[in-house]
C-alpha cells in the first residue's frame, strides 16, 4: 500500500484498469486544483483512488472521491485513505461509486464497511448510456425514430458541424441557454481551463454547429479510456428549426466511437424511474426534464448510479457543516 506521489504516478497506475472514470483521472484532478480542490493518490496492487480535498477554515477540510476508487477489494485501501485524510483533517469523507444499481455481486459488503449512505450525491445519479460498439447504421436504428429523422433533417437544411477552438462563441452560446433553461453557468475561465487541460492530450472535442458559417449549437464531449461523457451543451435561438443540437450530438458520437470508446454517457436526466419519466416528459420542463425530452431518443440505457457513501471523521465540524450547507440558497 502506497500514498503516490504525484500526478504522473497516477497516471501511470490508473493505465492498468481499463474503465477509470474521467474524474478520477490525472486531468480532473488537476483542472479541479484550480478550483480550491487538492489532488490526493493512494494505491495498492488491485485498486486506489484520486482523492480531492477541498478546504474549509481553520485548517479543516472536506475529502471527495469521485466516481472511484478503481479496480477491486477496495477494504484493503481505507486505512490509508483514513491515513491520508486525517494528515488533511478531514471532517468527513464522501466516496461515490462508478457504479450501477443494483450493485455487481463481486461487490461485497465489506468493501465500504464503515461507511453511511446518502441518497444526495454531486454527480447526477440518473443517466442515459448509449452503447457504441455497434456499426453507426445500429447506433442510429436504436434511435428513436423523430431524432433520426432530426438528424438527417439537419444534414439536409446545411447545418455543418466541425471541431474548434472557438471558446468565445461556446460561453456565448452557454449564456443564452443558461438563461432560457434557468441554470446555473461557470465562468468563461471555468470551460477554457476544462478545454486546456483535455484538448491537448485528444480527451476533449469541442464541436460546433453552424448554418452558412454562424454558430447555431455547440457541446464539449470528452473521452477517457473506453468511455466518452457529454458534459457541457449550448445553443443560439436562431435557427432552431434546422434542428441543429441533433446532429451536433451524433457528431459527437461517431469523435468518440472513432477514439474507440465503447459508450457515450449523456450525463443527467431526472431522477425517476423509467415509467414515470415516459409519463411525465411531455408534461414537464423544469429541472432535467426538459433535457431528458431530448436525450431520450438517442436510445441510451437508462441507468442509475448506487447513492454516495460517507464516512465521518469528526462529527461536531460534520453537523456544522451540515447546517450551513441546508441554510445555503438553492441554485438552479
């Protein structure tokens, strides 16, 4: 058992296990460093785990382990996560699995033994996977009929879409958007620090929309190993009957196929069962439901991630923060 060193130990540990979360790679943990978050490693042969800690007053802080650890038997590796989180006097730790409901039998109990489950997670825990290791022609006969049809409508009306760098025209697109959909928007440095860190190394595809030159869509797609993520989309009101945000989202389908990723996670959709999602979609539009009208026809799975895990280090700081979290004004 090891507490590694540096970034590129990480990096060169997470290589053997083939299906690492992107936040639990090198890169997030060093974009998220500009963000008040301290990258921390551990490992032993058969797992570890990025761990971020963010920090609180008086020298305390919070640990985070997004979507990990990796690999397997992970009750081998708490004592030294506890090692590593009581040098940064952590009050608690919450850990959220890259896994699905129901839990795989190979996961066992003892595998998050002394820990305590909280259905609130930071990472959105309903999602829709679209499988990517058949031919295009499947992947588009999964679809649903309307959002095939959208797509070659789009083709047809001379909606193109193409990579860029053109970071300006993307947050001026997420402005627009965030005000239509009423929610909450980073700051421009937020997507440019993102696409610096995994457009260099070909783990972030910025792809644009346009009809006759102008911008009329546009979305940040990212790729880690065998797995591509949609995590930021944006789109101008003009247009919209070319119905350019579908084509856009094949498009970035057939970057990540093309990289080699076997599925393409759409990333958040309301946290509802299936029934009551088909049921409700048509009806409502706050939240992720109106997201969830659109991402529905690319034939992803439905899937839900299992709720986060926590473990308290110190409960009077853990309460505390618990009330000035639950005293905190909502965000949309």
């Amino acid at each position: 058992m090891t507490i590694l060193k540096s970034p590129q130990d990480w990096e060169i540990f997470c290589a053997a296990f083939n299906q690492t979360h992107l936040l639990q790679s090198t890169g997030w943990g060093l974009f998220k460093s500009h963000y008040g978050w301290e990258p921390g490693y551990v490992s032993q042969a058969e797992c570890g785990a990025q761990i971020l800690f963010r920090k609180l007053p008086l020298g305390y802080s919070i640990a985070y382990i997004p979507k990990g650890p990796i690999g397997q038997n992970w009750q081998s590796l708490w004592q030294e996560v506890d090692s590593l989180c009581q040098q940064k006097k952590a009050i608690m730790l919450i850990v959220e699995p890259n896994l699905w409901e129901p839990l795989p039998e190979i996961v066992t109990s003892d595998w998050l033994k002394g820990f305590t489950s909280d259905p609130h997670t930071i990472q959105p825990r309903r999602t829709l996977l679209v499988d990517l290791r058949p031919s295009e022609e499947q992947i588009l006969a999964n679809m649903k009929q309307k959002t095939r049809y959208n797509i070659n409508l789009a083709q047809r009306k001379g909606v193109v879409v193409q990579q860029t760098d053109d970071l300006k025209a993307f947050y001026d697109m997420m402005q627009i958007t965030s005000e239509r959909d009423q929610f909450a928007l980073h700051e421009f440095s937020y997507y440019e620090k993102v696409y610096a860190q995994f457009a260099p190394p070909g783990q972030c595809a910025l792809l644009q929309a346009n009809f006759e030159g102008t911008p009329l869509a546009a979305l940040m797609a990212f790729a880690h190993q065998d797995q591509a993520w949609y995590f930021y989309g944006a789109s101008s009101e003009m247009e919209r009957n070319r119905m350019p945000t579908y084509l856009l989202q094949w498009e970035a389908m057939r970057w990540a196929k093309d990289k080699g990723c076997t599925t393409y996670d759409l990333w958040g959709v309301p946290d509802e069962d299936e029934d009551t999602l088909e049921s409700q979609f048509t009806k409502r539009s706050d939240g992720l439901w109106g997201v969830y009208r659109f991402k529905r026809g690319f034939g992803g799975q439905l899937k839900r991630s299992t709720p986060a895990f926590v473990r308290v280090y110190r409960p009077l700081l853990y309460r505390a923060y618990q009330l000035a979290q639950s005293r905190k004004p909502e965000q949309g």
